[in-house]
C-alpha cells in the first residue's frame, strides 16, 4: 500500500480500508495465538499499513478544517 495511492482516496474509503486492516490485524493476533500463522512478516506489513493509512487519513482531515 502506498501512501500517493491511499491520498486520492476520499475519507469514507480511507476508514474503511482501516477497518478492514484491523480485522485482518485481529485475525493474525487470533491465527498466532493458535499456531496456525503460516506468514509471520504479514502481521508487521499490515501494522504499518494501519500507520500508514492513519496519517494520511489525519492529513486529510487537517486540510479539510
């Protein structure tokens, strides 16, 4: 996910994909805790996914005001 992407995106769809990160986030914790985790650097990737789409999403916002 690049950042240059997730900027033309509008707000709703940014807390969307946020959303959608952050139950696939709960999933891996679910699948590690199980020993079912088969890609461990998916559950890093995605955490900084989550980052990356919180500052764009408060860039966004700070523009708007």
């Amino acid at each position: 996910m690049k950042a240059a992407d997730l900027r033309t995106k509008t707000p709703d769809e940014l807390k969307d994909a946020l959303m959608g990160l952050r139950k696939e986030q709960f999933n891996l914790r679910f699948q590690k805790a199980s020993g079912q985790l088969e890609n461990t650097a998916r559950a890093r990737q995605v955490r900084r996914d989550i980052a990356r789409l919180k500052t764009v999403l408060r860039n966004v916002q700070q523009a708007a005001s």
